[in-house]
C-alpha cells in the first residue's frame, strides 16, 4: 500500500487526552516525511489497551507537520525487505 505510513509505539503514564494529540502530531509529521496520503497509528497505552487513529482523507501538510516530520524521523534509517509468506517452491519435487 504505497500511499500508507504506519505509526506503531507505546506510551506510559500520559493522560488519554495529551496521548491523542500527541498521536495526531505523530501522524501529520509522519505523512508530510514520508510524503504520504494516508496514516495509521496504533499507540498501546500503560498496558491497558490501545488508542488507534487513521487520518482524515485529503489532509494537507501544515508548516507545523513539515516541522514535526524533520524532528520526529530525521534521523531514522528506512530499509525495504520483501516479506516471503510462502517457501520458495522447488523444482525437484515430482
């Protein structure tokens, strides 16, 4: 899904409240750096479930999502692996 970011993380002690907002600065920055369309975010929250948000569609990068996006995964380092579901099929077998 090419036009998709994928937010993942885990928060302690954060109020329900301050933990979305937080969340939505996550999604806006990830999706102006990654300059994508679309974002899903799954954050477990103290152990006692998750808070899961997706993006509204058509959402346009702010200045403040530009800027959050440089902060936030500046200096992360991305790598693409192909994912194999099935082995290999071998051409011996009858």
């Amino acid at each position: 899904m090419p036009d998709w970011v994928y937010v993942v993380g885990a928060a302690k002690s954060i109020h329900q409240a301050d933990l979305l907002s937080r969340t939505m600065v996550l999604m806006g920055g990830a999706m102006s750096y990654y300059e994508k369309t679309k974002c899903l975010a799954v954050v477990a929250r103290d152990n006692a479930g998750y808070e899961v948000a997706l993006s509204r569609p058509g959402v346009r990068p702010t200045s403040g999502h530009v800027e959050a996006g440089k902060r936030l995964f500046g200096d992360l380092r991305i790598t693409s692996t192909p994912l194999h579901f099935l082995p290999p099929q071998r051409r011996d077998v009858c």
